[in-house]
C-alpha cells in the first residue's frame, strides 16, 4: 500500500515530465506552439521574426486549426498574416510555408480568393464577415499583424532544447574544431551521433545559434555511402535535403558540411561535400530525455531510412522548379538546337530567396542568349544578359522568391550551352 501510494506521489511529475511543452513565449494550441506579434509588419518581415524562432508563419491544415486562430488572437486583431503563398489565383498553387505542400487538401478562402492580382501572400481574417477566411493580400504594402509557428518539445536540462531534440554546438567545449571522426565520438561520449537536419525549420534553429559568430561552415551527421547513397549518423531517416551539387568535384569527399555564409563558390545553408580531415566546428545532437551510460554507442544506419535522390533535374523547356533544382539547355552536354525559344520558372517560398548559379556556359556570342529576369515574368526587372563564354562558376541572386530565366537561339552556329543550378535563400 505503501509504494502505491508512492507511486501516485510521482506520477504527476512524471507525466509533467513526458508532456509537450512550448518555449520562448509560446502557447500551446491543438498541439502547435503559437505567438501572436501585434505589432504591423510587411509580410517579409513576418517571416524573418518567425524564422528567428526556428519557425514559420501559422501554417493551418484543418478546420480545428482554422477555428482554433480567432479564439487565440482574440477580437482586438481584426487579421495577421499566415504561412501561405499563392504562384497562381488556385489553391493548388498555394504552398505552406513549412514546406509541407499545397492547401489544396484544406483551405478556407472567402469566396473569389485567392486572386494573385491583389497579391500573392494571404491573410486571416479573424473578426467580421469573413471572420475565419483567408483573402490575399500585397505583400510589400500591406502591414499586418501575425501568428507565428514552432514546434513542441520536451523538458530536459539542456541548454539548447528544440522540437524534442538537445544541441550541442562546439563552442561550449574545450577543443571547439575536430576532424569529422573525433567530432562524431566526441557527440557519442554525450550519447548523441553529430546533428542531423530534417527540416527548413531545424534549419534556421542551427544557423540563429551561429548568427552572431563569424562561422563560416559547420560538420553535420551527414555521410556519402559509397559514393551511392547518403545517410545520417544517427540512423534517422534522409528526409530532408539541401545538398548543392554544383561542386561536382567534392563527391569524392564522404563528409559533409553546411555552409553558413555566401561566397564565390558555396551558398548560405547549402551543404557541401568536404574532406573528412578538416578540422572544423560541429553541432551534436541527442534526443530529450536520454540517460547516458559508459556503455553507450552510436545507432547502427539502417540501409533502409536512406534515399539517394538529389535535386529535381528538369532538361526539358519551359519549365517550373520549386525550391531548389538542376535544369541545362536543351541537348546538353551535346550542343543546343536551332531556333529555341525556352523559359525557366524558379520559385521558392514565402519571403525566400534564390541564388541561381551556372556551372558552364557557352554560346554563340552574337545571337544565342540568356536573359534572367528578377521576378515572374520577363516583364520583371532584367538582371543579366549572357551570351559567349562566361566564366564560371556565376552567381545571380533574386531579391524575391522568383526568378524567371529565358534561352533563345537563331537559325544557325550551336554550342554546348549551359547547366545550372538553383538554392533557396533562408
């Protein structure tokens, strides 16, 4: 009787322990953490205050959720901006911000919405007659306030605790710079494997650590097996990816890093192919809760968690790429055609970036040319206009989350042509 009564003693903090919780001022609504900022904000700044949470814009999959939102802003906030972006005037070409697809399964646009001539980005309205409809908005001019999103996590006594999981950047320890092997048993002898990147969100969680250290790249958990697939220490499954590929010649390099500045040959957040050897700074990652012991070892991979595609390679014309991908001229690594009139869509999400890069290049200078436009369209602001041999690697950035790429040849003299690539800027 005794250690039963024990026993209902410490359940409560027990299940205290094991229930989810939020962090930095969140609150905890149908299992999603949310902040309400009431100050107005154009929606790229929304963004940026969100992605400094490790977090998105209120993404809202359900009609719980899309009910749960008056309840939580409450009727002083007549509308805040969500996580949701709209290419075309159709819910299908709506993407969430947490990169977890379209609102085509769910959506709750008043009536004639979303309509892209108003603006792309979408906005809740929270009190009125719309009260609980979305309405598109004009994402440079309109100031709205905003809901921001992050996820739960579990109690534990580390310093850096994020969506379940306990980091443990270099910096805090005596040595800060290792090999990728002394790394991976330094973060075993904290009962972890070397961090492992399994969303935008995790993302942006690492690179707001390292924001005020002039850190130029970081080991990962991420390993080439055999030059065939890729896969983590940890074991989890490869579910996310932002592998730039352009660098061809460090595929012989098993370990990989990720980059945390732009420069002429490597992108923010890009990883990257890297000599094991190196010594460089690191992040280890374990999960909450988990009690050390002498005997502890790293989780054997599972061939099976791991998924050996890379980015999306689209050769073909007038194309549209969605986040990141690899397109080239028609015929290459042969010579282009005569007479091509192609275009190239790129678009990434919500208040991103791109950072397009070409890794050859050559045309007949006088008449074949690419011309790269800074937006949707070639009515857009023109950026560069290349034609001959340029040197490469070359570098163009967009200043929204568009760019619009043209390739058009007259009647004679081909060439090789040009690949290229293209990253989303966090």
């Amino acid at each position: 009787m005794r250690h039963i009564a024990l026993l209902f003693a410490i359940l409560p903090a027990i299940l205290a322990s094991a229930s989810p919780y939020c962090t930095n001022g969140f609150s905890m609504v149908n299992n999603k953490c949310l902040r309400l900022f009431t100050s107005p904000m154009v929606h790229k700044d929304a963004v940026a205050t969100c992605s400094s949470y490790a977090g998105t814009l209120v993404t809202i999959k359900n009609a719980i959720d899309n009910r749960a939102i008056t309840t939580f802003v409450g009727s002083s906030i007549k509308h805040t901006w969500i996580g949701l972006f709209c290419f075309q005037s159709d819910p299908t070409n709506c993407y969430w911000d947490d990169e977890s697809g379209t609102s085509a399964d769910y959506s709750s646009f008043a009536k004639s919405f979303p309509y892209t001539d108003v603006g792309n980005c979408v906005y809740y309205s929270v009190s009125g007659t719309l009260a609980g409809q979305w309405v598109s908005g004009d994402c440079d001019d309109d100031l709205r306030p905003f809901v921001c999103e992050m996820p739960s996590t579990f109690y534990d006594n580390c310093d850096y605790n994020y969506n379940g999981y306990c980091y443990f950047p270099s910096y805090g320890m005596s040595y800060p710079r290792y090999t990728f092997t002394q790394a991976q048993s330094v973060c075993e002898s904290l009962c972890g494997n070397l961090v492992s990147i399994h969303s935008g969100n995790e993302m942006r969680y690492i690179k707001n650590y390292y924001a005020a250290r002039s850190t130029e790249s970081i080991y990962i958990g991420a390993i080439t097996v055999s030059g065939k697939y890729n896969s983590w220490t940890d074991g989890t499954a490869w579910d996310y990816n932002n592998i730039d590929n352009s660098q061809s010649w460090q595929a012989t390099s098993n370990c990989m890093m990720v980059s945390l500045s732009s420069n002429g040959t490597q992108t923010n957040d890009a990883w990257y192919h890297t000599s094991c050897d190196t010594a460089r700074p690191f992040m280890c990652k374990r999960k909450v809760g988990t009690e050390c012991s002498s005997d502890y070892s790293t989780t054997t991979q599972d061939s099976t968690s791991v998924d050996p595609s890379g980015p999306p390679i689209t050769p073909t014309c007038n194309s549209f790429l969605m986040s990141r991908g690899t397109f080239f001229s028609p015929g290459y690594p042969g010579n282009y055609y005569n007479n091509l009139n192609c275009s190239f869509t790129l678009a990434t999400l919500g208040a991103y970036r791109i950072r397009l890069s070409f890794n050859s290049f050559q045309t007949e200078s006088c008449c074949d040319r690419v011309k790269i436009y800074d937006g949707d369209s070639a009515d857009s602001r023109l950026v560069a206009q290349l034609s001959g041999a340029q040197n490469t690697p070359l570098y163009h950035e967009s200043t929204g989350n568009m760019m619009y790429v043209t390739f058009t040849t007259d009647g004679s003299v081909v060439q090789q042509g040009f690949t290229a690539n293209f990253l989303s800027l966090i």
